[in-house]
C-alpha cells in the first residue's frame, strides 16, 4: 500500500501489521482526471476518499447559482461528503479534481467492518474527526474575527504551498472574499 496512508495512519495510532493489512484490503485505487468530478450532488454517497497525489476542491453551489468552496484536498488530506457518507442522505457537494489525482477510496460498509475487525481504526477516524470539527470550528471563528490578511496566512498553513497550485479566485472564494481584495494582500505580503 502507499506509504503516505501508513504513515498518515501511524502518525494518530499505532496500529499492529494484522489491522493495516485488514485496512489496506479495504481500500481502492482510484484516479480523477483535472476537472472530472468525484462527486456531484444528489449522488447516494458510498465511499470517502484520501488523496495519494493531486488536489481537488468541495464546495455548494446555492440557489443563486454561486459557488462556496468548503476544502481544499490536498495529499494526505481525507475528502467527501461526510454528512451524506454517514447519515444515507444525498450529497449537496460537488468534488472537483483541480489536478490529475490519487485517490484510495473506503466504502461505508468496508469501514464498519474495520471499525469491528481492527477496532483501532475507530479510534483513528474518531482523531480525524475531532481534528476536522476544530479545523471547522477555527474557520468560522476566523471568518468573523479576523482580516483577509490574517485568514490567508492561516490558510496558507493549512495547505502549504497550494496557492501555486489552486486559482486565485478558488482561493478568495474559499476565504469568502474578493479575487481583487486577496490579490491586494498578496502583494502587501510580497513586499
């Protein structure tokens, strides 16, 4: 298996060789070419992902036909609709490969299992989780306290080195800001 899930694995748990080789069985290789989506709403979510290579972008698109980039995925990251993963609802995001990607893929029913077979994996998913609700919990407090200078420097010790990688504007619509204002704080930082 890639070495980049085990140590992503080993860096939260300590897992033995019989409970990675039970996880490694449950995961698929996929691969998502630029621009192709993972995942489109309406869809009956069956598997989340974790990105070997490559970089992709979630977001909503609302009423209006606006669209609210909600993550970057970027290696090592996990992505996918969880609320629909978890709860059996259809998906309300779209996943947009930014990058020809790497992909492993997990079904629900694989992970169960694994959650019953190789129960260190729950406690894995369960860190994951915590870490992705505070991470969340971080961005809206950002969002309301802080300037666009301030929450690009946050986001760019999130994702380190993707603003080479991710459009302009896909970066000031995430931070929820104008592509002209984000630039305008680029140039203040460069200079």
């Amino acid at each position: 298996m890639h070495q980049s899930i085990t140590k992503h694995i080993q860096n939260h748990i300590k897992p033995i060789p019989k409970d990675l080789e039970f996880f490694y069985a449950a995961l698929n290789e996929i691969t998502v070419g630029k621009g192709q989506f993972l995942l489109k709403p309406g869809t009956n979510i069956k598997h989340e992902y974790f990105v070997i290579k490559g970089c992709l972008k979630a977001y909503y698109m609302d009423d209006k036909g606006s669209k609210h980039i909600i993550q970057f995925a970027i290696e090592n990251w996990w992505v996918g609709d969880f609320d629909a993963f978890y709860n059996h609802v259809p998906s309300k995001l779209y996943i947009e490969a930014i990058e020809d990607s790497q992909l492993l893929s997990i079904t629900n029913n694989s992970l169960e299992k694994i959650y019953t077979e190789a129960p260190i994996f729950e406690r894995y998913f369960r860190i994951l989780t915590t870490q992705a609700f505070i991470s969340q919990r971080k961005r809206i407090l950002s969002t309301l306290e802080k300037n666009t200078q301030e929450r690009y420097l946050e986001f760019c010790t999130s994702y380190p080195n993707i603003e080479d990688r991710v459009a302009n504007y896909d970066i000031a619509n995430y931070l929820g800001v104008s592509p002209e204002n984000l630039s305008r704080v680029r140039r203040q930082i460069k200079s």
